[in-house]
C-alpha cells in the first residue's frame, strides 16, 4: 500500500503539474490564477464548515450568535492566508520534496496552534510566540469568536500572513 500511495500521489503531482503549464499558457495574470485558486478554496472551506456546523447543531452545539459572524471572518481570511502560504510554497519545487516540507510544516504548525488552545497551561512566552504563527493566530482567532470575542491582534497578524503568503506566491510559484 505505501508504495500504491507514493505512485498515486506522484501521478497526481504530474497531472497538477501538466495543469500549471497550460494555466500558465493563458493570458491570465499569475495573481489572478492565484487569487482565483484562493476563493476556490475558501468556497470548499465554507461549505465544508458549513456542512461540519449542521451535524455539530444536531449534536446539540449552540455557538454565541456575535461570535458567527467572526468565525467566519476568521475562516475566510485564515483560507485565504493558507493558501497564499501553499501556492508560495507549492510553485517552488519538485512536488515530492514540496510535499515533505509541507507535512512537515504541517505538524510545527499544529503544535503552535495547540499552545494557543491550550491557554493559560502554557507559559505565556510560547503562547505569545505561538500567536505570531499563522496557525496559532488563526486558533487565537477561532476561539475568540466562539466566546463572542473579537481579537484584533490574531485578525492581524493573520492578515500579514495572508499579504505575505500572496506576495511570496506571485514573486516565487512557477509554472513549470
């Protein structure tokens, strides 16, 4: 199976990489197919917590209706930086070494996101350093709107993330 896994997944980057060329043929601009690849994920992203809200409220979960409107914010504008941040990352490479780093990416940012949810049981230090992550402003974020919170700091910092990952995306995502 592993091997299966490897094969299908390196099939898949071939194809991808097949599409990139002939997206790259058009006379679209490079900020255009990324923005454009940008809101196709956040309308899967939407639809998905979408989909995840409708069995989570007929399990019994009732969220604070001023908390909705910015968690959603918050997943729009957190979609948009992750996006930025994987087309920045996944125009730079060959597709096997891009999808080590990611997963590897992956994980780190998992664990600064944890520190954040994690709150007071971490020291403050490593939860101030967490929020300056991508992952760990977006928890900040999330959790804040759950409680009805705005935070402005993580919405921030969030936002840098998202302007950087989509200057680096148009600087460095090669079509080839």
């Amino acid at each position: 199976p592993p091997r299966s896994t490897l094969s299908s997944s390196s099939a898949a980057s071939d194809v991808y990489k097949r599409q990139l060329k002939r997206l790259g043929a058009t006379p679209i601009p490079r900020w255009g197919i990324i923005a454009g690849k940008s809101i196709a994920v956040v309308i899967v992203v939407l639809a998905q917590v979408a989909l995840l809200s409708a069995i989570a409220a007929a399990f019994g979960w009732r969220p604070a209706a001023s908390g909705i409107g910015l968690a959603v914010l918050a997943i729009v504008v957190g979609t948009v930086m992750f996006a930025a941040l994987g087309l920045a990352l996944g125009g730079t490479g060959k597709a096997e070494v891009v999808l080590a780093v990611a997963n590897l990416i992956w994980f780190v940012l998992a664990g600064f996101a944890s520190l954040v949810v994690l709150g007071s049981q971490v020291p403050d230090g490593a939860r101030t350093v967490a929020r300056l992550t991508p992952s760990g402003a977006l928890a900040d974020a999330l959790r804040a709107a759950g409680d009805g919170h705005f935070a402005a700091a993580s919405f921030v910092v969030v936002a840098v993330w998202a302007a950087l990952g989509a200057a680096a995306a148009v600087k460095w995502f090669r079509f080839d």
